[in-house]
C-alpha cells in the first residue's frame, strides 16, 4: 500500500484542486476587469454619455473594410448641450424604460434580444427617419404612438403603442443615440446611414 505513485494519491489531487479554483479566481477577476474596461461608458469603444451632444455618422473604413462610428461636431439633441451628469440621467431613463417595456423582446439590442422587428443598434441612424431636421421629432412621435406613425419596411408587423410618455420617448432616443456611437466591431455590417444618404 504504501508504494501507489504520487499523482494517484489524494492529498495530490487536493493539492491540484486547491491550485486550479485559485487559478480560475485570479483569471475571472482579471477578465471582470478587462471587460469593464472595454465595455464602460468612456472608455476606447463606448463613449461617454455626452457623446448625445455630438453628430454622428457610421461609414466604412477603407483600410479595414469595417463600419465604424464617426463622431463630428457638437449637434444638441432636443435643442439641449447636456453636462455629463444631465447626459447620464437621460440615456439611464431611456435604459430603463428599455428594460420596463421590453422592446428586446420583439428587438435586438447590440445584437441581442428578438427577432420580430429591427435591430435598434443603429436605429438612430436610420434613413427612414427622413432628414436630420425631422428625426428627433418623428423618433418622439413614432415612439409615443406607433399605431399612426408607423412606417412600415415591408414586412407588414406593427409596433403596439407601449405607453411611452414624452420623457421616457426623450430618454429612449438618448439611448439610442448613445448607442449608435459604440464601436461595434463592424456590426452591423453594410448599413447606409441618414448622414451619408444626406
Ligand atoms: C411587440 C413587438 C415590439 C415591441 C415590444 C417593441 N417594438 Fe419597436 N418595433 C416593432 C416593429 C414590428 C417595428 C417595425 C415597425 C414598422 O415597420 O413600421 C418596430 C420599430 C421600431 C423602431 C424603428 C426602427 C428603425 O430602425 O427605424 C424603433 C426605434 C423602435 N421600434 C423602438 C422600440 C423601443 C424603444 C421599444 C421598447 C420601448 C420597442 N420598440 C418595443 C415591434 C416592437
């Protein structure tokens, strides 16, 4: 009994189990970390919260073939400059009304959620806003009352009035805005955006 091979003896592979939790610890603790830092709002590939104050545009870069966001000049949303505090407040109501009426469950965020109706990543980007004049405008009124102002894109599905008020329908196009100016590694891929149409 007392010759059995050290790697088949229990305090062995008490020792290595010890050793790997410790392990796996320290790695998830660094990749806690690490995500943070790539997904925070102010960092490399998120701006900050008054980016809402700014032009956006989405093209594709030529050297990588990659869509990326374009962040231009200053260009006030509903005729406001937001301080960061301001900002954050805003795109944080529009972040919960998100989360309160549950557009992913028809929606996909970031390319996540459902797939009934369109993915919202860019949706502040979209040509069928009309021109840049008209979109804040006809974003709140869409929100606030799909029913009439829909604008349907073929597909003949109806977005049901969800009863947004005209805050939250503010704070949901913050949101949105914000959104369009994450660096999504070139997702999605091919989308022709009001600005460049204009
Ligand atoms: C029951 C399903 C459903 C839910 C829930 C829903 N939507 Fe929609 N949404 C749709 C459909 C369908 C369309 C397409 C409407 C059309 O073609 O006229 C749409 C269109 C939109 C558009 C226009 C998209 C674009 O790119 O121009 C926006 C913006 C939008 N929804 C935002 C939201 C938000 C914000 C929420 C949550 C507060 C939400 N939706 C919840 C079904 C839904």
């Amino acid at each position: 009994m007392t010759d059995i091979p050290w790697w088949v003896s229990e305090s062995f592979w008490k020792k290595i189990a010890i050793w790997v939790t410790a392990g796996a610890f320290v790695t998830l603790i660094f990749l806690t970390f690490d995500s943070l830092s790539q997904t925070s709002a102010g960092t490399r590939r998120v701006p900050a919260y008054t980016v809402i104050n700014q032009q956006l545009d989405y093209r594709k870069n030529d050297q990588t073939g990659r869509f990326q966001p374009v962040i231009g000049d200053s260009q006030p949303l509903f005729g406001k400059v937001y301080s960061a505090a301001e900002a954050e407040a805003l795109v944080d109501l529009g972040k919960k009304t998100v989360q309160a009426k549950n557009c992913m469950n028809c929606h996909t965020l970031l390319g996540n959620g459902a797939y009934y109706a369109p993915d919202l990543t860019k949706a502040w980007l979209d040509p069928a806003w009309i021109s840049v004049e008209m979109r804040e405008d006809m974003m709140v009124k869409f929100l606030m009352d799909p029913e009439n102002n829909a604008r349907t894109f073929g597909s003949g599905r109806k977005m049901p009035n969800l009863g947004i008020t005209e805050r939250e329908a503010k704070g949901v196009i913050a949101f949105l805005k914000w959104m369009a100016s994450i660096d999504t590694n070139g997702f999605p891929h091919n989308f022709t955006s009001l600005e460049s149409e204009e």
